[in-house]
C-alpha cells in the first residue's frame, strides 16, 4: 500500500524543512489539456444548470401532495408527516445553490481550458 501524498515536517537544526510522504503530486503535461474538450465540460455543466428546475417541480408536487394530505388526514399523525414533508422540502430546495454553482464552476473551467489551448496551439506553432 502506498502513503498518502501529503507533506510531513521533519525538524532539522535549522529549523523545520518539508518533506513528501508517498509519490509526488501529480504533474500535467501538455498532453492531458491538448486532449481535453472544453465542450464536453461546457456541456456537463449545462446538464447541472437543468437540475434546479427539476428541483423546483418535485419540491412543488411534494407541496401539492402535503396540501391533499392535510385536507384528507388529521390527528397528531398527520401533524408529524405535515412536518416531515416540510422539513424534506426544505431539504430537497435547499441543494439549488449547490447545482447552479456547479454549473458554473464547470463552465469557468471549460472558459479556462478553452484559452489554455488556445495558448498551447499557439506556442507549439511557434516551435
């Protein structure tokens, strides 16, 4: 089993030096950003854009069902599943911010990638 790359310090007579534990950090080449497609990130991100929507709509059913729910059912019990149902409302809304940040993570990095090669096309035409 290999070590977990992180640092360890080791305390010398001037003082503490850092010292890898396991193999180095990885290195990117210019082969892995050459090979990478910034549409398929743009798109990824996209597909994260569409799940607040989709969010929103289940959180919206599950308001309608809790509202059928407390006009058909009373007692203790339906105050506690009216409650539950809430809280899991507010559960499943609360994950929006999440997804759209996603969303625009994933396009800055495609944005990001798309002007690295861009500069990469351009040094390796000018070697």
């Amino acid at each position: 089993m290999t070590a977990p790359t992180r640092p360890r310090v080791v305390a010398g007579p001037a003082g503490a030096e850092t010292q890898w534990v396991g193999p180095p950090p990885p290195a990117i080449g210019y082969a892995q950003p050459w090979a990478a497609d910034p549409g398929a990130w743009q798109a990824a991100g996209a597909a994260w854009a569409g799940l607040p929507a989709l969010v929103e709509r289940r959180a919206g059913e599950l308001s309608t069902d809790a509202r059928a729910l407390r006009v058909a059912w009373s007692g203790r019990a339906a105050t506690a599943a009216d409650g539950r149902l809430a809280g899991l409302r507010g559960e499943l809304t609360s994950i929006a911010p999440a997804l759209i940040e996603a969303d625009h993570v994933l396009a800055e990095f495609a944005g990001r990638l798309a002007v690295a090669k861009g500069r990469l096309a351009a040094a390796v035409s000018l070697a």
